[in-house]
C-alpha cells in the first residue's frame, strides 16, 4: 500500500507542480487573476499535464522505491534519511493531498470557463508570403485565386491592408495581439512572442471557445511562443497545406454535431520560396495541373536562404559572374512558379472554406497574409529587408455564413479604405460580443465592424517596422520604421539607433505607386506633418534590438529557419555610414536633412 501511495503521490506532484509554475509565470496569473480574469490561469494550469514528464515521474519513483528498499538497513546516515523520507511520502494523506492538487484546475477551469454557446465560429487562414497583386480580387494578371475570388464576392475584400512588418513573426504577432512589434517585442529571428502578451487565442479561450491552431512555419511555433492560449496547437513544419487541411477537418468533426464555437487558426506557408509547385491540385471538384500552369518551361532557379545570400552579397542582377547571379528571366520564371504555388494554395484552402460554408451557419472567416514577396521590385528578392508596399500591402478579405451575415449585418462589397492587420482582432472580438481584458495591454487597433456593415470609409494611418538584417541590395539602411497614410508613405530609420538615424523616404503614392522616386527633399511640410504625426501616434516605440526574449533554437529548427531566409540574426553586425552605402539596381537612396 505504501510503494502504491508514493507512486501516487510522485506522479500527481509531477503533475500538478509544473504546470502551475508554468501558469502562474507565463500567463501573468498574479495580474490575470487579481483582475477577475483568472481563467486564463486555470485554463493554462489544466492545459499542462505533461505526458511525458508524467512517464519520467513513474520511472524515477520506481527507481526511488528500489533504492530505498535496498538501502533500509544501511549504515549510512544519509541512505537511512532519505528512506525515511520515502516513508513519510508514502501514506496516504500526501498520495491524496498530491492526486488533489494535480485534479484542482481540471475541475475549476470548467467551473470559470463560461459558456459560449450560440456565438459565431471564427476561422483564420494566413497565406504565407502571398502580395496583394498576385490574388485575382487585388490586381493579379494570372487566375491565380478563383476560388478566394468567389469569397470576396460573396464578402468583403480590402485592397489597402497594410501588415504591421514585412516578415513573419512580428506581423503573426500584431494580428494575433493587436499590437504594434515594438509592444509585442516578437521582432528577431531568435526572439520569442512574450508570455505576458496576451493572444486572441487566449482571448477565445478564457470565454469558452476550443481553439485550434496549426502552422507549417517554424517561426510559428512551440519554440516561439506561438500555442500561447490555444486548446491544441500543431505545427507541421515539413507538412504542407493539404495534410494541414486534413487535420484541421478532422479537428472540426465533433464541432459539426454540437453547438460549441470555436477558434481555428491555419497558417499555411505553402506560396514561401523556394518555389516549387505541387505538379496536381486534389480537390472535392477533382484534379487539375498546377505546374507548368503559368510557368510554361515548368522548372525555375531555386530561390533559398543561401541563395538569397548569395544574390545580395554579389549585389544583385549586375554581378551575375557570381554566386547566386540571377537574370530577369530567372526571376520572372520564379515569379510565375509562385503564382502557380500561389493558385495551389487557392484550391486547397478555398476548397476547405466553401465546405466549411456549406456546413455551418454560423462562421466568420478571415483570410489574409502577413507579408508579401519582392521579384526586383527595388532590386531584390525576398521580404523582410524593406517597407516597401511589394511587402507590407497584403490581401486581407472577410467571408461569412449568410444566416450569420444577416443577422450581424454585414455588407458585401470591395472596399479602398486603408485598414491594418491589427484592426482584425478588435473587429473579431466585436462581432463575438467579447470583451478584451482590462488587465491586458490595450489593442492598438480599432474594429473593422462598421466599415463591414457598410459603414462610411474611414482610412486609418498605418504603422510597420522591421528590424530583420538588412539586405546590401538596398542600402543597407538598418531597422526601418513606416508611417503610411492612403497618398503618402514614409519610411525613416529607426530614430534610437544612432549611427543610422534621420534617412528618409518619401513617396507620392498618387503618382509614384511603385515607390520608384524619394521626394523627401521637395516636399519638406508634408515630411515634417507626417514625422510628427508618427511620433504622436504612440506607435513608434522604443526598444532594445536585442531582446530579454531570446531562446535557442535546436539543429534541426535552425536549419528549418535558414532554408527559409532566416539564418542569421536579426540585427545586422554593422551599420553603414551614408559615405559607405552602395546601393545596388533598383534601390533607392534614402534622404537626409540639410545641416542648418
């Protein structure tokens, strides 16, 4: 009866103890709880039983019972202390006191967690890496997203959505938290989302929603903090978008005969480089040819992080005698595979949606991507290196079951208005009558929900960052900073790195869409108006370029993370005087102010 109680009591404890360290420390559970939010903290607590520690318990109780069997006669002191304290362990009031607290949050997160029946499901589906003007409904000269241009038909699309970076993890984590990077502090390659920011998963949770989330990016990840909040969260780096799909269906099949809501986030990372289309599309319609669709030699340069080096580092197309040289052929043929990964992932994920839509009455659907891609645009390739609109005007459209549609008002139709990928959240919150917590840092966006029930068109300024390594393509300038208004964009170093602040640029967006010409120096008002009303905006926040939040990565996930252009670290080695920047095909210079 003893060796049985003491197994009971290893194993609770081994339960119980570390998810409510992870609880009370990741979740903010002080600050949560005082706040009558501490559902997250239950919720969090119950989330972390630990399989495999609880494995790791058994054995090592085992192990412990043995020796403690062997060494009862012993002479040594220190052998006969710790059998008697194996003896005290072993009665059944610890045994219950442990399997109690180990069962506490189970019991309690249901009692707290409150019933959200009858409020609409929410799916979102990030396109990984897809711009604006390679979707049919914003622009695209190639049939790129028949089935996503269906949707928009039938919802509403937005063609001025600016993403808050120009790569993945600070945009993923502005549309997740509604925050700016320099709030969320997700902004390096090795840097985690903060425990202590709180998620829309986090949100959905705490009012009753199973949430799911799945990503086949590894800067979506467990590592990076990304299954904060959510009740399961899967990530599937070496998997693509059709097994994703397939998880997500089989996830939602209890959902079909019940009337739970819930959170499904898919992160599809299937249109990212290197650029090789899938040669069929299955579908419910059936088969089609994807390869060779648009790209008719069907085959293309393979563009990877080392190849992305290697390009900048030979400075681009005028260099092509080295490493990594590429011709605009080269670059259009990748551009055309793209658009045929592009059309693949239509078919997949519009597949997925339409069924959805034809089951349920109850869903709204966001789909939307976190950055888009340069095909020599300015002279590079890629993303992340510049604010540029190739890479931070992104695709964003709304769908909704028509039942629930009618019942929240809401409008079809196109809309020019400039919006934010932090807008998302608030608008999704709103549509769901759910409350952001008072304890939480405030949502820097505002609700589309309006604009959706037709509303008048109320541009709203928008703010990116990126302090991704910079490209010696363009510049190199150094961390960048944004301030966008529907006619004019600014683009400014960041003001607190010394070396590098006070470059600017200026874009006529009227005149000048393509961003082809700085006219800093000629219109010195509207620069300074728009200076000041960047600095005014609290968005432009100051923080260290080397984060308290960095964790390490394994072999294998560094290695996933270069494949896809994030081998190094995100702050250049050494910044770049305007005496020594060269700038290469395409880039523009930046601008400084006269000294008076």
């Amino acid at each position: 009866m003893g060796r049985f109680c003491f197994l009971i009591f290893a194993v609770a404890l081994a339960s119980a103890l570390p998810g409510l360290v992870a609880a009370w420390s990741e979740s903010s559970a002080s600050r949560w709880s005082a706040s009558g939010d501490g559902v997250l903290f239950w919720l969090k607590w119950a989330g972390d039983p630990g399989a495999r520690r609880l494995f790791y318990a058994f054995a090592l109780a085992i192990v412990v019972l043995i020796a403690a069997a062997v060494t009862k006669d012993s002479r040594n002191p220190l052998l006969r202390a710790g059998g008697r304290i194996v003896g005290w362990f072993s009665k059944p009031i610890p045994a219950l006191a442990a399997l109690l607290l180990a069962l506490m949050p189970h019991v309690i997160a249901p009692m707290k967690t409150p019933d959200a029946v009858g409020k609409p499901s929410i799916v979102i589906v990030l396109l990984d890496t897809v711009r604006l003007d390679h979707v049919g409904w914003g622009g695209s000269e190639l049939p790129t997203t028949p089935r996503l241009d269906a949707l928009a038909r039938d919802g509403a699309a937005f063609t001025q959505a600016i993403s808050q970076s120009s790569w993945t993890k600070p945009s993923v984590a502005s549309l997740l938290t509604s925050r700016v990077p320099g709030a969320h502090l997700a902004t390096g390659q090795r840097v985690q989302l903060a425990p202590d920011r709180r998620t829309a998963s986090d949100a959905y949770s705490s009012a009753g929603y199973k949430t799911y989330g799945i990503s086949n990016n590894p800067n979506i990840a467990y590592t990076f903090n990304f299954d904060q909040g959510f009740t399961e969260f899967h990530q599937g780096t070496s998997e693509d978008a059709d097994t994703l799909i397939a998880r997500a269906r089989k996830w939602l099949e209890p959902h079909e005969t019940n009337d739970d809501p819930f959170l499904l986030y898919l992160h599809l990372n299937d249109a990212h480089y290197p650029y090789v289309p899938r040669e069929t599309s299955k579908t419910r319609a059936g088969e089609q040819q994807i390869r060779g669709l648009f790209n008719k030699t069907g085959s293309s340069k393979r563009l990877d992080g080392q190849a992305q080096d290697d390009f900048r580092n030979g400075m681009g197309l005028h260099d092509r005698q080295l490493s990594g040289g590429f011709s605009r052929e080269d670059v259009e043929l990748m551009r055309l595979s793209y658009a045929e990964e592009i059309r693949w992932l239509d078919d997949q994920a519009g597949d997925f949606l339409e069924e959805l839509l034809e089951k349920r009455d109850d869903l709204i659907i966001v789909v939307l991507s976190d950055h888009g891609e340069e095909f020599l645009d300015h002279g590079d390739l890629g993303h992340g290196h510049t604010l540029y609109d190739e890479l931070v005007r992104i695709p964003l459209q709304f769908a909704w079951s028509p039942e629930l549609g009618e019942r929240l008002g809401l409008m079809k139709g196109l809309r020019n208005e400039q919006i934010r990928t932090i807008d998302v959240l608030p608008t999704l919150l709103e549509a769901c009558e759910l409350e952001w917590s008072a304890s939480a840092p405030p949502l820097h966006g505002a609700s589309l929900l309006a604009q959706l029930r037709g509303g008048a068109s109320l541009d709203r300024p928008a703010f990116s960052e990126t302090d991704i390594a910079f490209s010696p393509v363009s510049g190199p300038p150094g961390p960048l900073r944004m301030w966008r208004e529907p006619a004019s964009k600014l683009i400014i170093t960041d003001p607190y790195t010394e070396m590098i602040a006070g470059r600017y640029w200026l874009f006529d967006l009227e005149k000048d869409r393509g961003e082809q010409r700085n006219v800093a120096g000629e219109y010195l008002d509207l620069l300074e108006r728009m200076e000041r009303d960047l600095n005014r905006s609290e968005l432009l926040i100051q923080h260290d370029l080397v984060s308290e939040w960095e964790v390490g990565v394994t072999s294998q996930e560094a290695a996933n993370l270069a494949a896809i252009g994030y081998g190094g670290d995100s702050i250049p080695t050494e910044l770049t005087a305007d005496a020594d920047a060269k700038f290469g095909p395409g880039a523009v210079p930046w601008w400084r102010k006269p000294l008076r």
